[in-house]
C-alpha cells in the first residue's frame, strides 16, 4: 500500500482488526521511509459492477461516490453513522447478488432510494430531489404529497 505522505510503496501493518460494520478490515499502517501512520480499509468485492447510464454510458460501480451521496441526503440529520454504513454496504451486497455485472442506474437509484425511505423521510425526500432532477419547488409538493397516506374526505 503507498504511503500517503511520501509515496512510499512498502509500508507495514501493524494493527488489523474488523470495522464497526463487520463487513471490512481496517488496518493501521506505518511507513519506515517517513514514520508517517494511516488507516486503510479492506473489503470483500465479489465482483466488478458497472452502472449503466440513462443514456447508455458504462461507467464502473464506485461504492465511494454511492456513499458521498447518501452521506450529503443524511446531513445533520440525527442518524448513526453506524447504521448509515452498514445501509450501504447492504446496498453494494444487493446490487452484486443481483448476479449481473451491468446495473442500470436507475435500479442503483431505486435500491437506494428504497433503503433512505426505511431509514429517514427527510434524507429520502433530499436524494429524490437529485435522483428525480426536481426543476421546482411543485416538484417537491407532488412528491411529498405522494409519501403522505391519502385521508377521505370528511375525516380530517
């Protein structure tokens, strides 16, 4: 593993142990060239995704830019960070048992966007409103109204 300081490649580890989330290893490293310490983290990838775009460009599954995603809809909103983690590697287990290689991105969207809904309104809402390219504040209002169970008339 390169050394993120120096750029060395022979670094060492001295510490592995599992990740809060059961699914990865995190290792502390040392690197003898510049003394520097990091973490690295180690997951199992069953196999290589690739996305499928709307407009049909292949693009490689990236777990981090997936995170960087659901991370920026969950901000201050009072959720684990834990429990976030682990929502995303469920994600990225669901996707590779699909047993395809090539994803749309619009099923990766779904899938996330069924497992916010379980999770947090407000955090769901936010991811739709990119996912779905809301253009005005009506947009928002359907698709709230949508979440809300209809009450008949009469009951209010």
């Amino acid at each position: 593993m390169r050394c993120p300081f120096c750029g060395n490649i022979d670094t060492q580890v001295k510490d592995s142990r599992p990740a809060e989330d059961h699914v990865s290893i995190r290792r502390r490293r040392f690197c003898p060239a510049c003394g520097g310490r990091f973490t690295t983290y180690e997951r199992v990838q069953l196999r290589g995704l690739v996305g499928v775009k709307t407009n049909g460009k292949r693009e490689d599954f990236d777990r981090d830019k997936l995170e960087r995603s659901i991370r920026i809809s969950m901000q201050k909103r009072p959720i684990d960070p834990e429990r976030i983690d682990q929502m995303i590697s469920g994600i990225v287990r669901r996707l590779e048992s699909m047993g395809e290689a090539d994803i749309s991105s619009s099923k990766i969207g779904e899938i996330v966007m069924e497992a916010l809904a379980r999770i947090d309104t407000v955090a769901y809402v936010r991811f739709a409103s990119v996912y779905k390219n809301f253009q005005a504040a009506d947009d928002f209002e359907d698709f709230v109204h949508e979440l809300r169970p209809q009450v008949p008339p009469g009951e209010e």
